[in-house]
C-alpha cells in the first residue's frame, strides 16, 4: 500500500514498512504469547515450544497446565482467522471454516506486581493488564496483516520535515503525521508573526 496526499502544504507519503520488526521478538511485552499451529510459527516461539500441546485433549487441558505452570494473573485466548493472510484476535471470528482457537496471552502475577509495583493482584489491576494484553495483540495482528507502514514528511519546497519507519496501523499514522505538520505550521506562524512585530 502507498499512500500520498497534501496537507497544509506539506506532502505526506504513507507506504508499508515491510521491513517491520516482529512486536513479539523484539520488544519488551506484558504479555507471553503461547501457540500453536500446525504451518505458522506464531507468538512467543521459544515459550510455546515449552508446552507440551500434543499431550492435550483440549484447549481447556492446555489452559489448566499454563495456569498451573506460569502462576497466571491474566490469561486471554488467542482466535486466528486464515484466508488470503492470516489476522489474530482474543475474542473470536464469526467463520468457525477458517478460524479457531491457537493458544493464550498470559501475564504472570510476578511480572503484574513488577511492572506496576504492587505488591497484590486486585480486580483493577487484573483489568488493566487484560487491556494492556488486547493491545499487544492487536499490534501483532498489524504486524501480522502488513498494518505496519513508513512515512515521509516534506515541506512546500521539498524539504524533508520528518521521516519514521515501524509504525504501527495506518489511521494512527496518518494522524501523527498530520499532528507533525500542524505543529509545524503553528510553529511558523508564531515565528511569522513575532518576525513582524516592530
């Protein structure tokens, strides 16, 4: 996907970062993704291979051995649809053909209580990380379905503003990008102005 368009006078040029880092190898997340499937390698590669999935009649045996294993605060399932790509959720697809259950997100109650320095698990703690856990899944599904895109800023006269490649989903991008130039042009108005004044 390329996108370019003008704003304020300045050229946007919005395209895919197919060069995009993996948000599961190489950031530092909440979360442990656990999956399995049988042509992707998907999720945390190195915890999922540590589960032993084929010893599993169903997901509900998987869930009770990482409950017990990992000390869980959290833990959420993981849907994948396949067609024509694939796309990750936590809640499902309406296309039980081409979609269904892969594993979990999970957060320990070690790493809750170290990220927010607690020192206990209460409800709205649990709630926090649970939305912090759907967003990290949502960045990995962007990154998974392409939704990850370099952008390039240039003034009226073709000078480069700002330039920045790993950003994730494209109406975030395009909205930083236009925020980029409206502070810019604010900035050259007040110069204007203040130039101006006698």
């Amino acid at each position: 996907m390329s996108d370019e368009y003008t704003y304020k006078g300045h050229k946007i040029k919005i395209e895919n970062d197919d060069s995009c880092v993996n948000p599961r190898t190489e950031w530092d997340n909440l979360g442990i993704m656990l999956c399995r499937h049988k042509r992707y390698t998907l999720g945390d590669e190195v915890a999922s291979k540590e589960i032993p999935w084929g010893d599993f009649d169903s997901w509900q045996d998987a869930k009770d051995y990482i409950l017990n294993k990992y000390e869980v605060g959290v833990i959420l399932p993981l849907y994948l649809y396949d067609h024509s790509g694939i796309t990750m959720n936590t809640t499902g697809f309406s296309c039980g053909w081409d979609s269904g259950q892969v594993g979990f997100i999970i957060s320990t109650k070690d790493k809750m209580k170290k990220e927010y320095n607690k020192k206990r698990i209460s409800k709205q703690l649990s709630d926090r990380v649970e939305e912090y856990l759907k967003g990290e899944v949502k960045s990995y599904d962007q990154y998974l379905t392409g939704d990850v895109y370099f952008y390039r800023i240039e003034d009226s006269n073709g000078t480069e503003l700002d330039s920045c490649s790993g950003n994730f989903g494209y109406a975030e991008v395009k909205e930083d990008c236009e925020r980029i130039v409206d502070k810019a042009t604010e900035s050259n108005a007040e110069k204007f102005i203040l130039n101006k004044i006698p």
